[in-house]
C-alpha cells in the first residue's frame, strides 16, 4: 500500500471533487447516534474532504447512508482502522476524529488510533477542545512522521480577535439564523440544506459556520465559537458575517446555531443572535427527545416557550419550524407538523424527509423581495 503525500490542512476552500483530500472518518461507537454528530455531518455533506470511509465496529459492514437514513452513497463502515486501510489501494491524506464527547477531551483508545493514523502518514483533523497539536507525544509523532495536525477549534490569538463594533448593521444581505431547542439537533444540516435550495433558485446564499464541523465540511466563513473567549465571540461572528457579505455578496446569509438560547450549560445562542443580529431565526425542534443531551433530568422545552425567549431577547422573528425526525415514522413527522403548524401559527417542515423547496418557501414567504433577486430574476 503507497502512501500518500501529506496535504495542507489549513483554511477551507473549493476544490473540485477529484482534487480533495481524501479521509476516514473515526467514531467508534457513535456514528449515526447524537455524540456522532461531526460524522454524521461529513457523510451527508463535505466540500474540504472527500470521505472514503467511516470506523465504527458497532456497524461494521453497513453502508454509512442507510444507516443515516438515506440511500447508499457507497461510503462503508468499517470496524477498525486496519479494516479501512486494507480496503484502499492508497493510504487516505487524512484521518478526522468524527465525535463530539462531551468532555471535548481524546479518550486512551482514541489516543492509540490516532498515533496509528499518524505512523500510516494520515494528516489529523480534530475538533475536540483540546488541541491535539498541543500534546507532547502526539505532536511529536506528527513530526517524525511528516504529517500535519488541524485543531479545526484553535481559535485565532487573542492579540488579532475584535470587539463587535456594529459593522454588521452596514450587511444588506438578509440574515437568518437557525437555533435549536437542544445541541445536536440538526441545525447546520437544515442551514445546508436551505442554503443549497435557496442556491438552487437563484438566491445567492452563504452559510457561516459556528461549531466544528461547518468548518471541516469546508465553510469559507465563520468560527468555533465555543473555543473563544466571550467578550470576543460577537466581535468574532460579526467578522465572519461582514466578511461573507463583502467577499460574496449574497442575497442571504446563514448562521449555523449552537446549543438553544434556553439551555443553562451553553451560552452560544446569545452570542449568535448579539453578533449577527438576525432579521429571523428558523427554530429545530426534536419532537420525540424527552430531555437535553447529556442533561436526563432537564426536560427538553417547548418550542413555544423557546419562540418567545428568542423574540424577546433579540430584534427578530422566528419565521419557522423544522424537525428533527429520530424515533419518529413518515406519519408521526406529517402529524407532528399539522400540529406544529397550527399551533405555532407559522410553516413547519422536515428539512431530510420533505422537499427542501418548502423550506426555501419558509424564507421566501418572510422575504417576498427574495423573489425577484437580480440571481434569480436572470435564472
């Protein structure tokens, strides 16, 4: 087996297909379930990596869509590293650590199949809270090796972060964010999906990412706001936003949430609509989940209660609901947005399981000046 040459793993950007660093991506244990969330998001969805493979002995031999709930997409599991590799005529440029464990922090067993990926020349991907660059034996295996480490949440040294300074009012795009009632709950799948359905009618959409895993699937702005110190993480938004605009100039821009504005162990939310400042929020809701993740004896709330916290907070509007469908049949989702809908008094759907022109039409009847957008009037 030939190894290949180690590739640059710094700033995101398009590349075509063919021409993207190849990975395998680890998650033992957790694909398809919530703490699985980083490669659950690189399967649906990678612009930086082309994904060839996941590693998770729980499902070993499955294909990684259907588990996923979707079709094929030939990208299969595999039990172990070793398994993976055997199945590559070249060793894959990179290895991503695809969990999202609460403690942000690298387990023993993860720590060997790491240093395993490293000695088999594979460049690391990693957005665990703690650097993997900063750690002695695997920074300096990395270096025998020849291969590079990407803390995809390193922030920036405080010396070169800002303060929100207000630029953001100057944005003409019209800006939308999608928070959540929970973490993990869908909120930069439907942010994808939306922006590649608004793309698709002509409405230029750019998406700005705010947790690791927009940042590994290749999102050209945004930060891991998590990872910054608070007094900076508005300054920090408000950077990628402005940014965005004037480098793309959209019709829309999208902000990736992170947690929910109720939530009392994440403060995301708030800094998300203080440093964007939203014109609306598109709210995700898990019908079916009875508690936070990781919280067993906090209830999840309801999505009226989580409305009217975010309208009060901030100046905007929540336009609409989608769903998070686990644990839920095609008829408990049709129910449960019948419901939604009337309840709530505004358009609710399933960004995975319905058309994503009815989430486009979300946007597009909270902004009828969308319709006739100089991208889509010439479409």
């Amino acid at each position: 087996m030939q190894t290949q040459r180690p590739v640059d793993l710094g700033q995101a950007s398009d590349v075509p297909a063919g021409s993207a660093p190849t990975a395998i991506v680890y998650c033992e244990g957790n694909f398809g379930k919530i703490d699985g969330k980083t490669a659950n998001g690189l399967v649906r969805h990678s612009e930086k990596y082309r994904i060839v493979s996941v590693i998770d002995s729980d499902n070993d031999g499955r294909d990684s869509g259907q588990i996923l709930g979707h079709l094929a997409n030939q990208i299969p599991v595999h039990r172990d590293l070793g398994s993976a590799l055997g199945e590559e005529v070249l060793v894959p440029d990179t290895f991503i650590y695809g969990m999202a464990p609460a403690n942000g922090k690298l387990s023993p067993k993860d720590r060997a199949v790491v240093l395993a990926a490293i000695t088999r020349g594979m460049n690391i991907v990693s957005g665990l809270h703690e650097y993997l660059g900063d750690d002695d034996e695997i920074a300096t295996a990395a270096r025998s090796h020849g291969v590079a480490i990407r803390d995809v949440r390193r922030p920036r040294p405080v010396k070169d972060m800002r303060l929100f300074d207000g630029s953001v009012g100057d944005v003409e795009a019209i800006r939308i964010a999608v928070l959540g009632t929970d973490c993990a709950i869908g909120k930069r799948t439907t942010a994808t999906v939306l922006s590649d359905a608004l793309n698709d009618h002509g409405i230029r959409t750019v998406v700005v990412g705010t947790g690791q895993t927009g940042l590994m699937q290749g999102a050209r702005y945004g930060v891991a706001l998590d990872a910054v110190p608070p007094q900076y993480c508005c300054g920090e938004l408000e950077r990628a936003v402005v940014a965005a605009s004037v480098n793309e100039r959209p019709d829309v821009i999208l902000i990736e949430g992170q947690g929910a504005l109720s939530h009392p162990a994440f403060c995301t939310s708030a800094f998300i609509l203080r440093g964007s400042q939203p014109q609306a929020v598109i709210l995700q809701h898990a019908p079916r989940r009875a508690h936070r993740c990781d919280f067993p004896t906090m209830p999840m709330p309801d999505p009226r209660d989580e409305i009217a916290l975010i309208e009060a907070f901030s100046d905007t509007r929540v336009i609409g609901m989608t769903i998070n469908h686990e644990d839920m049949t095609d008829s408990d989702i049709g129910s449960a947005i019948i419901s939604y809908q009337s309840e709530l008094c505004i358009p609710v759907t399933d960004a995975l399981s319905r058309p994503a022109m009815e989430l486009a039409e979300m946007v597009l009847s909270a902004f009828p000046e969308l319709r006739t957008a100089p991208a889509m009037a010439m479409a």
